[in-house]
C-alpha cells in the first residue's frame, strides 16, 4: 500500500512538472521585420517577401501589409536571405541577416529595376498568345 501512495505522488509531481514545462513560453525564437521600398523611395504595399534560411533550406513567403511592412516571427537562430518583388520590379538578395533568440532584426528592401527579368518570374508570369 505505501509502495503504490509513493507511485501516485510521484506520478502526480511528474504531471504537474510537465504541465509547466508545456505551459511556459516558447524559446529559441527570433523576429524579422523590415519594410519594401520602391525605386520611387515610396514603401510597396503588398509586395512579396521570399525568405529562407542561408542554407537554401525551405524557402517561404510572406505579403507585405499596405504600408510597405512586413514581419516575419518564431524563427530558429539562424542566418535567412530575404529578397521582396513587386510589379515585376525585385530586389537584390539580403544575404546572411542574422536572427537570434528573443531579438528583432530590422531590414530594409529596395526594389530596383534589373537588367534582366529572372528567370523564375518568367516561368511563373509566362501566358500563351493566340
């Protein structure tokens, strides 16, 4: 009997360390933020942001808002590219923009207009004509 009201209580501090555990913030997050800007120095509303960890990893998307702002957050520590596009009109590649853990990194991106369209934009903004 004492055997089994040992067991219990220690079951029951092991829950209630667990519940804790699971309750408690979430660590080891960072935040990008930053704003698009156009080749007219005016922010981009709704511009694409394409961000992905410095190795290449799982590239992802996010939309700037109608301001030109963007925020990207629960990132790992890690380094990320960003690169923004608008109407055709891209950025250069931020590259190796460190995030670390409770911390916001702010960034600006500047759309300029390139000497050649990429060819990814072509592939995905192609139509056929009849």
């Amino acid at each position: 009997m004492r055997r089994l009201l040992i067991c219990g209580l220690a079951l029951s501090a092991a829950l209630v360390v667990s519940q804790r555990v699971m309750a408690s913030p979430q660590t080891g997050s960072g935040v990008l933020s930053g704003v698009v800007i156009g080749p007219d120095d005016k922010p981009v509303a709704n511009a694409v942001i394409t961000y992905q960890s410095g190795g290449g990893n799982a590239p992802h998307v996010v939309h700037a808002d109608a301001r030109g702002r963007f925020t990207i957050s629960k990132l790992h520590n890690d380094s990320y590219d960003l690169r923004a596009a608008a109407h055709g009109v891209f950025s250069e590649w931020e590259r190796n923009i460190t995030v670390r853990s409770g911390k916001v990194k702010t960034v600006t991106l500047h759309l300029i207009y390139a000497k050649e369209i990429p060819k990814a934009y072509v592939a995905t903004h192609t139509y056929e004509q009849n």
